[in-house]
C-alpha cells in the first residue's frame, strides 16, 4: 500500500473515532449516573468548572430572578447580589456532586421518568461538543438542558473528553431538591 493511501486511512479512523468519541462519552456518563458509579462520573465531569458555570449563571440572573429585576428591586445591589450569590454558590458547592447527580437519576428511574431526549447534539469546535437535551416533566417548548464537553489533553487535568458546563434552565432549577 502506498503511504499516501495509509496515510488517508489513518486520517480517516482518527476522524469517524474523533466524531463517535463524545457520543461514546455521554453514554458512559448516562449509565454511570443511573447505576450511581459515582467513581466514573467524577472522571467523566469536571465538576469544579460545571460547579462554577451554574453560580456564574445564578450569578448573572440567567437562572432564577433575572438580573435586571433583582436591580430594580434591590436598594443594595452590590450587597444584595453578592449575599445572594454567596448563598447560591453555598446551594451548588453541596448539591451538584457526583452523588447528587446519581441519587436525583436513580429516584427519577424508580419513578418511571428516566428517559429524556437529546434535541442537538454538534460539536461547536473540533475540542467542543455540545448536548442539549430535554429531561422527563419538562415540556417540548421548555429550553433544554445543554452540556458541553471538552477534550483534555494529558497536559491537562485529565485526558480524553469531559463535561466542563452545564446550563440548567429555570424550570428544572426550579424541580430540584436542594433541601435533600
């Protein structure tokens, strides 16, 4: 075989393998979640950058009382808001853990709604790709979930692709249980 015909052949396995790898990785995540291989998930997710995502989101009004609301009902903005998202962050440090997550699956599978969709899936860069994903009770006009992922390189924190961010829209920030 000529090295110009290996050569697209290699290039061609590394990229159908590039292009299943996140697909790969979110079923792996999936099924970690619902079996509770808390181990797995915690590989799998960056939970320190999707942890910091959420409060940036709580934190910027995108999820709970928008921004411009909380200013024009707060007489102490700077206060207000950094009491508020010291409270949130606190709520998102306890709650989004890999343990959170497999308990929150395993409850939603014992009642019959495990399932959800994934509505998009692209990647948004070569090293990004992007889920978005409708979970069971929401409605089909509701935003979706949308978590992205990242390849890591060895350099890095670890190698291969993990979930780095997750926007959670308002309504299923609204059915979690933050209390227990």
């Amino acid at each position: 075989m000529r090295p110009a015909k290996i050569a697209i052949l290699v290039l061609l396995v590394v990229s159908v393998v590039h292009i299943a790898s996140p697909y790969a990785v979110a079923w792996r995540m999936w099924t970690a979640a619902l079996s509770g291989d808390s181990d797995t998930l915690t590989d799998l997710i960056d939970w320190d950058a999707v942890r910091s995502g959420i409060k940036s989101d709580i934190a910027d009004g995108i999820v709970g009382m928008p921004a411009h609301d909380v200013v024009a009902t707060n007489t102490l903005v700077p206060f207000g808001s950094s009491f508020m998202a010291g409270i949130a962050g606190n709520i998102v440090d306890r709650d989004v853990t890999p343990e959170r997550l497999a308990i929150a699956l395993r409850a939603l599978k014992k009642s019959g709604g495990v399932g959800g969709s994934i509505t998009k899936a692209w990647f948004s860069w070569p090293d990004r790709f992007e889920i978005a994903l409708h979970m069971p009770g929401q409605a089909d006009d509701d935003p979706p979930l949308r978590v992205e992922l990242r390849w890591r390189s060895p350099i890095e924190k670890s190698w291969g692709w993990q979930i780095v961010r997750a926007w959670v829209p308002q309504d299923l920030m609204e059915q979690a249980d933050f209390d227990g």
